[in-house]
C-alpha cells in the first residue's frame, strides 16, 4: 500500500508545472527582486508556457506576449518597428528592446523604467543615436534625439515635467508609424493634431488660418508646426536659436517659403520678403534688433489669415491697431498706403522714383567729374612736379571757432558714414566685427543719432558764429560762387591737359573749396530734414502720408552715398592725396 502511495505521489508530482524554486535551481534569478516587477505576481510558466517538465527541452519555444497584451502585439505588428522586424530586419526593435527583458520590467510610472518619460530619449537613443544603425539602415534623420533632448520639450521633461512632450507623445508607442505614412502621427497632415493634444488653443487657431485651411485642402506646400518650429529641437520663441525667434522668423521661417522662387510662381506671393528685407524694420532685424516688427508682428501668429478677412490683423480695417501697437495714431496713413514696396518697382510713389532716378543720374555725373578732375590733376604734378607756388608757410588759415567747427563735423561726419551704412549693409564682415559688441545694434543707433545732433549742431553753431562775427563773415562773400569759378574750372582742364602754360590763380577760395562747401550746405540740409523725420517717424506718420517717409529714406540714402564719396574723392584728394599737400594739408 505505501509503495502504492509514493508511485501516486511521484506521478502526480512530475504532472505539475514546475515552480519558480525549481527553475532558480538552474537560472540565475532573483526571485525576491522579480517580485516587485510587472510580472512578479507570475509564476514562470504563465510566459515560458511550452515547458512542462524538467528539465525541459534546450530551446523552449519562445515566449508569447500576446498571450497577455494581444492588443499591443497587434498594432506593433502594424507598426514600422513590427513590419522592419517581418521583413527580416533582425535588429529592429522588439518589446524587450523598449521595455527591458521580461524578468525586469517595471512599470511606465516607475522611474527605473525604460518607458518612463524622463527615459525615452535613451531608449530610443540606443538605436537612433548609434551611427552605425543608422547607416546601416540607411535613416535619413540626423541625430533626432540628441536635438530632442537640447529642445525646450526635451529639458523640460528633464526637469521632471511630466506634462512636457517626449518620443512617445509624438510619435506613438507601439503603434509608430513612419511619417510618410498617413495614418501616422508625425505625417505633415496630423502633426496640428498631435501637438494640438496639449496645445489646443494654438491648434485651433491655426485649423482656421490660412495654412491650416491650406493643409486641409491637402497643400503639400503648406506650412504645419513643425514647418515653423521645427521637428526635434524644438525651441522657445525667446531663444536666439529659435526657428520663431524674433530675429529669425521673417527670413529663417516666413522667408523660407515666402521668399521661395518655385512657391512664388505657384502661389504668386510677390516680392514681399525682399521688400521687407530692405525696408526700415527688414535692415534693423537683419542687423540684430529685436525690437523691429517682423512678420508675425503684423500678419499673427497661428491666426495668420489672409488680407481680405474681415478678422485679418492686415486687413485695411484693422490696420490703425495693428500699426498703432508700436506707432500709435499712425494706423491710418499706413492704411492708405501700400506696405511692401520695393525699390525700382512699379509699387513704390512717384515722389520716390524721381528721387531715385534724379540721383542716380547726379553721382555718377558727380563723381565721374571729380575723378576725372583729380586723375588729370595728379598726372599733370606727377609730370611737373608739385606746384612752385606753394611756400608751405605755416600760419593758421582759420581761427580757432572755425577749426573747433570743422573738428565737429570730421568726428560727427565719420560716426553718421559708419553707423549708416552698418544699417544698409547688415551682413557685410566689417559690421558683424561692430555687432560682436553691440549683437541687438542698439548702440549703432544711439551713436548716429548722437552724430547727426553733433552735425547739426555744428552747423547751427557754424551760422551762428558767421551771424555774430563781422570780421569771420568776408568767408561767406568769399565762399559766393561766380563764373570766373566756371572759368577756373576750364582753365584748370586746360592746364593740366598741357593746353595752356600759366596755371590759374584764385581768390581766398578756389572753386574745389566753393564746390565742397555749399555741397555740404546742401546735403546737411537734406539729411538733417530727411533724418529728422525718420527719426521721428511716429510723429511724421500722424502728420504725413506714408509716402513722405519713403521718399525721405530714398534721399537720405542716396544722398549719404553722394556725400561719402565725394569726401573720399574730392576733398580727400584736396587735404590728403594731392601732390602740393600730401601727406596732409595741415589748414585743420
């Protein structure tokens, strides 16, 4: 009877599963650590479930974890991890590849998981941040998770943000998909809905903008969040390197398609971006300002729509507000007037073409004269030798009021020539080394004002003095043009050209003197006018059409180009270059 028992008792004991206690006996587990994981309420063969008894086959067959998550086997099947894994691809990941191996995995909510937030960066790095898998595989996407982790979403989860965005929130978890795919949640036609998840106010304002009714329509050209704000590196707008900064959203971001030929020709957008690029508020931007409206300053944001919407921040309706906020009561003569107009074009006023064309038809004459003047003068001494007449006395031609006066306007005078053209010419190498020390150019801006104050000043002072001093005022009878200068002008040619042998002589001022000193007369006088009301520009629009300021910056323009080149051409020739006098004429 007893031997009948113990064969019973040894039947039934080889029939049951065996216990986790039987397996450790082989396998190196530690059963109290296995307790407190997702699975440590289970006992081995609930997963292993092929093996019956012990010992067990050498290759048990693998373990099935649809037994348990069948929904989640399912949409990774379908998922581009399942599909690569289907298709041979043997390093694509698995589950254990995300969760961890089955005997260690944790819950998400567990900071030791490998799907905790704060986590997923690494256990999607371990695959897409090793170059040698992407290569292999040939992905396209550089380093998606070192620029994830730099992004605003990226150092918030960091933090311990448990509401900022990670790899999962995007993308998916066991159902990513790739973004070609329409289905998935990255493609370009679901990207406003998946950040739309936690930021509902913003997607709802862009599904009725004009890009989002655009992408609806199913423009492939339309821009979406990440067409704005990036894919990874997501930054805050108030971060220099931000797609959407301040500095950078009119000619990184809005530019990029806007200023785009081949878009151009298909949605005909105009010439916007360059007119913006060479205007006031494009040049101070460009230059680092930050304070200049760019294109969402004035068109929105996420509620970009177009001019005809009654709701348009452009539209003529609502342009006294949209102007007001940085030019208040402007509004109205901004209204009136066309915005974006560029230079040569059949948009820009009359009043500005003339300008323009005037100019353009007085430097080259100009300056064309003094270089041919100067040229002839220089060969005729270079032959002859420096003129005999000249004793190189040294006795001070001017007092000391008009010295002080002319030092004011070199100093004032080479200040207003930098600091413009630093305006003009953001980009150039000579202006990045200046705004290595002032990266915002607000300094820039506050020394030509400076120097046009300067300038002016000295001019009054200039007047002034003339006015007070009886004595100093035989200059301006002096200074008076005639039409011996004329003759002496001909004459000169003459002489230099070997036409004639005797030299001609002059009064106290010669015609190159008479010539730059009413020429500087003149053009204080139109950049002082012309810089005044740009300078005040909030004033001038509330007075003026907006086609005054434009026709004002075309001939403060043109009008600094006329004057720096004839100091570098004419009067540096008379006072530096000029055989009788170089290395320099000593009279200041």
């Amino acid at each position: 009877m007893r031997l009948l028992f113990v064969g019973l008792l040894s039947v039934f004991l080889s029939a049951a599963p065996p216990s986790a206690k039987d397996c450790v006996g082989c396998h190196d587990l530690d059963l109290a650590k296995f307790a407190t994981t997702t699975h440590g309420s289970m006992a081995c063969t609930d997963c292993h479930s092929s093996i019956t008894k012990l010992p067990h086959e050498d290759k048990p067959a693998p373990v099935k974890c649809a037994t348990c998550h069948e929904d989640q086997v399912k949409t990774y099947a379908k998922s581009v991890h399942g599909v690569a894994k289907q298709n041979g691809m043997t390093d694509a990941a698995t589950c254990a590849s995300c969760h961890g191996p089955a005997h260690g995995i944790v819950p998400g909510s567990n900071p030791a998981s490998k799907v905790a937030k704060q986590n997923l960066a690494d256990t999607c790095g371990s695959c897409h941040s090793n170059p040698d898998f992407v290569a292999k595989h040939q992905i396209p996407f550089v380093k998606p998770v070192e620029a994830y982790r730099l992004s605003i979403h990226g150092r918030e989860v960091a933090k311990g943000n448990a509401g900022a965005a990670s790899c999962s929130d995007c993308h998916g978890s066991h159902d990513i998909l790739a973004s070609r795919d329409p289905k998935a949640k990255v493609n370009r036609a679901n990207v406003a809905e998946t950040c739309g998840v936690c930021h509902s106010d913003v997607q709802a304002a862009y599904a009725d903008s004009i890009h989002g009714l655009a992408l609806k329509r199913g423009s492939k050209d339309s821009p979406t969040c990440t067409g704005c704000h990036g894919e990874h590196e997501i930054l805050a707008p108030s971060e220099p390197g931000s797609l959407v900064n301040a500095a950078r959203v009119s000619t990184s971001t809005c530019g990029r398609c806007h200023g785009d030929e081949r878009l151009n020709t298909r949605y005909g957008f105009g010439d916007k971006v360059p007119a913006y690029q060479d205007s006031f508020h494009g040049l101070a931007v460009r230059g680092g300002g930050k304070s200049a409206a760019n294109c969402a300053s004035c068109h929105g944001v996420h509620n970009i729509l177009p001019s005809s919407d009654i709701r348009s921040t452009v539209n003529p309706a609502n342009l006294a507000q949209t102007c007001g906020k940085c030019h208040p009561g402007a509004g109205t003569k901004l209204a009136a007037a066309p915005i974006h107009v560029r230079t040569a074009t059949m948009t820009e006023h009359i009043s500005v073409r003339w300008i323009r064309l005037a100019y353009l038809v007085l430097i080259p004459l100009t300056i064309g004269f003094m270089l041919l003047h100067n040229f002839l003068d220089w060969l005729a001494k270079l032959r002859r030798g420096p003129h005999h007449g000249a004793t190189h006395e040294g006795f001070p031609r001017m007092n000391r009021t008009f010295r002080i006066t002319h030092g004011l306007v070199i100093v004032s005078f080479i200040s207003l020539v930098v600091t413009g053209f630093a305006l003009k010419f953001p980009e150039s190498a000579w202006v990045k080394l200046f705004q290595s020390f002032d990266p915002s150019s607000s300094l820039r801006g506050v020394v030509h004002r400076i120097a046009a104050v300067v300038m002016m000043a000295g001019t009054v002072f200039h007047f002034i003095h003339l006015a007070i001093s009886k004595r100093d005022r035989i200059i301006l009878v002096e200074l008076l043009p005639s039409w011996q200068d004329a003759k002496d002008i001909y004459n000169m040619l003459r002489f230099n050209l070997g036409l004639i042998k005797e030299r001609p002589t002059f009064g106290m001022f010669g015609y190159p003197e008479k010539m730059e000193y009413w020429a500087f007369m003149w053009g204080t006088v139109v950049m002082a006018v012309t810089g005044v009301l740009l300078w005040a520009e909030n004033w001038s629009l509330r007075h003026f059409p907006k086609w005054v300021l434009d026709a004002a910056t075309a001939a403060h323009w043109y009008e600094a180009i006329l004057a720096t080149l004839s100091i570098l051409v004419w009067h540096w020739y008379l006072v530096i270059f000029d055989p009788d006098v170089y290395p320099m004429d000593l009279a200041w």
